[in-house]
C-alpha cells in the first residue's frame, strides 16, 4: 500500500454540499458543466459587446468627418475665393518690384575670373 492514497480525504459533512454535488457532476459530464457555459458565455459577450462598439465608432465618425477646402480654411459667403494662380501673381508682382541683386560671397580657392 502506498504511503498516500490517492483519494483527497473529504469529511461526511462537506459531501452534501452544493461544490461537493457540482464537483461529481463535473467528472461525469465536463463539457456539460464547463465547455457549454463557457462558450455560450462567449457568444452572449459578442451579442452585447456588439452595439457598445458599433457606438462607439459612430461617435468617432461624428467627431471625425470629411471637411471641404473652404471650412478647411475658414473662408465664409462673405470673403473673397482665393485663386492660386491670381495669389501666385500677385505675390511674385510684389517681389519684382523691390528686388535687389546680391554677390553671393565665395568661398577660399575659387576662382573670381572668368576660365
């Protein structure tokens, strides 16, 4: 005989408990009384987590939505269109007008003549 049976001692008393009773069931029927509960817990946790997402991403798209140029830019009915061509040239007019011819310094061992 070995020095330690097998068999975990439970007293008479805890032998009529409702852990006790659920503990024999879970031998004779484990994927009664532990797989089946387990995945329909799993699937009823996609069927109500589902609507708390779709939620969710509604109100991201609310606060996140496609903008035209103009709300972009802030342009109201009341202002001027702004034309990139006609900014182009108004801007480059300007420069044109005021512009100052600059020699560039250069750097030691160039040459100034021409080659």
């Amino acid at each position: 005989m070995p020095t330690f049976q097998a068999k975990p001692f439970r007293p008479s008393s805890a032998s009529n408990t409702l852990p006790a009773r659920y503990r024999a069931l879970l031998r004779k029927h484990p994927f009664a009384l532990f797989g089946l509960p387990f995945i329909v817990t799993i699937v009823a946790g996609s069927f109500f987590l589902t609507p708390a997402a779709a939620l969710r991403y509604e109100r991201h798209d609310r606060k996140v939505r496609q903008m035209s140029k103009e709300e972009e830019l802030g342009i109201g009915k009341d202002r001027r269109k702004v034309d990139l061509k006609e900014e182009y040239y108004r801007l480059a007019a300007k420069d044109l007008d005021d512009w100052e011819q600059k020699r560039v310094k250069r750097l030691k061992g160039e040459h100034d003549g021409i080659l």
